[in-house]
C-alpha cells in the first residue's frame, strides 16, 4: 500500500478501503462480533496514522467494535484524540452471505471461491457483482473531504469482494491467499468514473 500511496492525486479526495487491525483468535462460540484488537493490533493501526503523510479527513467504519477500534488509533496516531467515527451498517453487512452460511451450511472461504468463479451452489445465487455493488455505492455516497485522505475500516470480506471484482483477485477453496490484517485499497473519483490502486495495480472504472 505504500508504493500504492506515493501514485495517488494530491488535489482531491481519496478512501482507503481496509481491513482492520490485527484481532484476538477465533471465540468458541462462534461469534466474530465480540472479537477486539490485540494489543498488537492497536499498535499496528496508531502506527499507521502516525505514518501517514496525507492530511486526513473523515473516519467510516463498520459497526464492530475492532473495526472502530482500528479507525480510532489510526486517526489517534494522526494526533487526533477525541476522533469521530461513523459507524456505517453497510460496511458490515454483505448481502447473501448469512443465507449462504446459514441456510444452506456453505463454509466461509467456499463462497468467496463460489462467487469469485460464479459458482450458483455455492453463493446462493448472488453474483459477485451483487455483492460487489452496494459497497462501492455506499463508499461514493459518503461525504468527503476535499484535498484529504478519508479512511473507511471494513472486514476482510468486502476488501476480498472488492479485489475479486475489480481486479480478478482468487483466493483457494480453504482461503489460500486470503488477505492479511490492515490491507486495503484506495478508491477515487465519482460514482460513474473512479480509480483504484490494490497490490501494485491501477484500475479506472467508468459506468461499473
């Protein structure tokens, strides 16, 4: 994401679209929502504000608490200490996922490979662009900063789902090369003509 970071435009607003910070290991009973930061983690994101070399604006967030957490230190390490951050449903939410997991029993990493492949039985019948579509129209919804850098700390999911439909990212059928902690993309432009940088590559995508 550095090397991402020195291509973007410094005369108008840009998102970064991210996972969170590192986070505790899987509960026992299932519930991913209770899962917080890991001292690490919290390192990890002050860090990532305290390096940032763009003037910052707006902080977004998926309700989950590691994911406020995140966006939080980031903008603490920015030396912002009292940050706003608001909390947007629709960066925790992936339209299909609960039914494909719990109506039809289909793994977590199966139906990223299903809708990365346009595999119907295992995505329940939603498309990749389905899923794809109502995150970046809530992300061009947003107000913006001008001339800033606003951040928006999401799941793993949605910078997966984004990757595979803007860049034909593929991940294994177990979660072979699942993304890691912290990684995300940046987003510019309007809702009918944007540009995104992920892993090294520059995307424009006009009327998607």
């Amino acid at each position: 994401m550095r090397e991402d970071a020195l291509k973007l435009p410094t005369d108008r607003n840009v998102k970064v679209y991210m996972r969170h910070s590192i986070r505790f290991d899987n509960p026992p009973d299932g519930d991913y929502s209770k899962l917080l930061l890991t001292p690490e983690g919290i390192e990890i994101a002050n860090r990532i504000g305290r390096d940032l070399d763009f003037p910052v604006g707006y902080f977004y967030s998926s309700p989950v608490e590691r994911c406020v957490q995140t966006a939080t230190e980031i903008a603490k390490g920015k030396g912002i200490e009292d940050p706003v951050i608001e909390r947007v449903r629709e960066f925790a939410h992936l339209e299909g996922l609960g039914h494909a997991q719990n109506d039809l029993g289909i793994g977590w990493y199966e139906f990223y490979y299903g809708l990365q492949r346009n595999i119907p039985e295992l995505t329940g019948g939603i498309t990749l662009k389905e899923a794809a579509t109502p995150i970046i129209d809530k992300v061009f919804s947003l107000p913006e900063t001008d001339k800033a850098l606003d951040v928006i700390c999401s799941h793993d999911s949605h910078v997966v789902t984004l990757a595979s439909a803007l860049f034909d990212f593929k991940t294994g059928i177990n979660g072979e090369g699942w993304i890691t902690f912290t990684e995300g993309m940046f987003i510019y432009g309007t809702r009918d003509d944007f540009t995104v940088l992920w892993r090294g590559e520059e995307k424009r995508f006009v009327n998607w």
